[in-house]
C-alpha cells in the first residue's frame, strides 16, 4: 500500500473531462448480458477494479466476454447457460457485485460461494439473504449468513411480496433478479425510491416490469434478449469535479456526457439550493437513461439540509458533499443517512475523521453529520482508509489545503476511476 502527494494551494481548474461510464450501469450490463440470449455489445464500459469483478464472476459461470477499449461483447446462452463455478467467485471490493449475483445464483440449480476483500467481509448480507431465502434459495455464511464467505445452492424459487427495511437498490434488484427466476408474481416494496437501473435494464433486454408507486412487481420465467447498451459517464464521478470547480477558486470545468437518471441526481439538487454557478444541458437523443452534459464555475456557497427522500438519491456523494459544506457559509446538516455505516467503510467515521486531520469544523452524528463553514484547510496526512470515494474526496479537499498533503491507499481509487489522478491533472 503506497502514499502520494497531492497537489494542494490550486487555483483556475479549466477543461473538459469525459466522465468515465457509470458503474451501477456498467455492472448491470454484464450481468443481463450473461442471463440473455444472444450478444450484447456495451459501450463506453466502466473498466474499474469493481466491474471487472463482475466480468470474471460470470466468466467463472462459463460465459463468453470480451472486453477491449471500453467495448465489452457478452455471449450470452440466457441464465439457463449458467454453468456452477469451479473456483470460489470474487467479488473484490464490489457490494454491487455480490448483492445482485446472489439473486440469480437464488434461482440456479448449482452450488457456490462468495466472498470478497476485507471490507466486503464486514459488510451486511442478511438484507439479501434473508428475502431470497425466503424464496426458497439455500443459503449459508458467516454468522448464520450475515457475512462473508456465503454459499448459494439455488433452486427451484417462489414468488414473494417484500418490503424493503431499507432504501437499497441493491436489496431490491437482487429480489427482482430472483423473481426473474420464480414462480408468479415478485412485488418488491421501497419506503423511498432508489437508482432504477435494473428495472430500466429489464425493460431494455425485451422484459416487463411495472411500477405502482413504490411498488415493483415482475413476473418471472421470462426471455431476455441481448442488446447494445451504452453506459453515460457516471454522475457519482463526475461530482467530485463538480465540488472542484465550485470550490477551487477561478474555476470552470465542462463535464461531458452525464447520466442524469432522476434516481441519481441528488447531488444537482444540492448543488442548486446552496447556490452553486451550474448549467445543465439535456441530451435530447438519450434513450434509456437520460444523459447531458454539466458546466460548472467557482461559486459562493452557503448552507443546506439533506434529508429524507433526496439521501437515496446521492447516498455515494455525500463524502464529497461533506467536503463542499466546508466552503459554504454557514452551517450544514445531513441526517437520515445511517446507511454510510455500512458503505465501502463506515463513511460517517471516515469522512468527519480524515476531514478533521485537514481543519475541518465538521462532527458526526448518529445519521449523518454535521458541518461548519467556512474553513480555510490546512494539510496532513490523510487515509483512504481503502474506500476509493474517501480517496477521491480527499484529492479534492487537498486543491484547497495552504500545506501539503499525503493521501495514503491512493490505489483504491481505481475502484470506480481509474483514470482520476489524469483527469484532474488535465485540469491544472
Ligand atoms: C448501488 C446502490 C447503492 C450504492 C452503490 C451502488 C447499485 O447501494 O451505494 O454504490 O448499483 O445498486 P445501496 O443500494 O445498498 O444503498
């Protein structure tokens, strides 16, 4: 595990980036890839440590996929294809990966087993577990299957109508995969609505799928055909250089071909009440997933409240939200956020911690935290901690230190980015 010095005491960010495809959307190509019939081609790919994880688990089920400059083909022979895995399945660093895999692999006559990186060790599995057992899916792991190593032996499944005890679009796509796979009708019910990709997905593989409010039922036993799926950059990316161009003083940084899914925008919203310089351009020729592009200059911040419903809606951007909140005017406040807990790291912890080290006045709370600005940053050493958003945040954070800055567990990054450190360096 190495360190690195960032650049601190910037001024006059100016460019352009291409913002990197959307991870959640790239993981999910590859998996309805590998459970359809026929090719789908994938473009603008998200070639991060977390999608290739998905791409070798499925390789490991005997599909065919190729992958070269962003373009990844997938073979698929539908989920019947699916062969059981010789070896254990890797997930990595991927909550994404193992969440979803484990409601098709509910459904599959074969046995396997799941385990990851020291962090997926500590992560919570019971919110999967527990509803695709009780669909029927022989499930074990650690502490009676609340933890890594899990083993599946799929099956024969039944429907099931369940209500989510948390807002997790990972918990319910994996419902939703599994009721692909089930007798009947699957209902899954959200207390607030998260990131739809999956349902957009199964629509777009030639599936049906209905929402009616927050409920989404699906029927299974249907045949999903391969596609071309083209991925947007990723707005959980693209807000660190939001945050950037709107903090660092001088700036103005144009971010091309963003997903804006009304599910992921949250970070817009906030942006927009606490006063941020932004325009947006729609591309009207996006399809499935709306995408456009994001022009943004240094602005005057000031305070806000983020709560309730909108947290789902930027759960991945509040680190460098927090970061934001540093350089606005008063005082801010996130709560309803306890799922941070349990993210890559505990990101209550991580984020109010590491932005201590740098002069931050920011505390934790039992949901979120809470933030005094504005302060000018000072430098240190800092950590990732392993977690490639605290990373990327702290990147950002060290533009406005006075001092230097080392950030140790750089490496993590390449999670979700892997090519940050150049697309900041562009920025210079
Ligand atoms: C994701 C859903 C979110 C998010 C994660 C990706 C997805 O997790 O934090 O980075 O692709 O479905 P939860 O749904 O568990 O909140």
């Amino acid at each position: 595990m190495g360190s690195l010095k960032l650049k601190s005491n910037a001024s006059n960010l100016t460019g352009e980036i291409k913002i990197p495809g959307d991870k959640s959307i790239s993981h999910r190509s590859v998996m309805f890839g590998s459970i359809a019939h026929g090719e789908t081609v994938v473009t603008n790919f998200l070639p991060g440590d977390d999608c290739l994880s998905t791409i070798s688990c499925f390789r490991k089920m005997g599909v065919r996929i190729e992958e070269e400059d962003g373009i990844v083909r997938v073979f698929g022979n539908g989920i019947e294809g699916l062969s059981e895995p010789t070896e254990l399945l890797d997930v990595g660093n991927s909550g994404t990966t193992i969440r979803l895999l484990m409601g098709i692999l509910a459904g599959r006559p074969f046995f396997s087993t799941l385990a990851g990186d020291e962090s997926i060790a500590k992560r919570p599995m019971t919110r999967v577990t527990e509803p695709l057992s009780k669909m029927g899916a022989k499930i074990d792991g650690r502490k009676n299957g609340a933890f890594t190593p899990i083993s599946i032996r799929g099956g024969k499944l039944n429907s099931i109508r369940y209500q989510l005890p948390v807002a997790s679009a990972q918990v319910k796509s994996a419902i939703l995969l599994a009721g692909l796979q089930a007798e009947g009708e699957t209902t899954v019910i959200e207390p607030a609505s998260t990131r739809d990709h999956t349902e957009r997905m199964i629509r777009q593989f030639g599936g049906e799928i209905h929402r009616n409010g927050q409920e989404i039922t699906v029927v299974g036993g249907q045949k999903l055909t391969g596609v071309h799926v083209h991925v947007p950059g990723d707005i959980s990316s693209a807000a660190f250089f939001l945050v950037a161009g709107a903090i660092v003083p001088e700036s103005e940084i144009v971010l091309k071909d963003v997903g804006l899914n009304p599910t992921r925008t949250g970070i817009i919203e906030v942006l927009k009440n606490m006063g941020a310089n932004l325009e947006i351009i729609q591309n009207e020729n996006s399809s499935v997933e709306p995408s456009g592009d994001l022009i943004i200059k240094t602005s005057s911040l000031k305070g806000t409240v983020i709560e309730g419903d909108l947290i789902p809606k930027l759960i991945d951007e509040i680190p460098i939200i927090a970061l934001m909140a540093t350089q606005a005017e008063g005082v801010t406040i996130i709560k309803d956020a306890e799922e941070l807990k349990v993210k890559e790291t505990n990101r209550i912890d991580t984020v109010v911690n590491e932005l201590k080290k740098l002069g931050a006045v920011i505390e934790a709370t039992e949901d979120g935290m809470i933030i005094h600005g504005k302060t000018r940053l000072k430098g240190g050493i800092v950590s990732s901690h392993g977690d490639h958003r605290i990373g990327m945040m702290l990147a950002i954070a060290a533009l406005l230190c006075y001092e230097d800055v080392i950030l140790e567990k750089p490496e993590s990054i390449s999670v979700s980015y892997p090519n940050f450190f150049t697309h900041l360096n562009s920025l210079l």
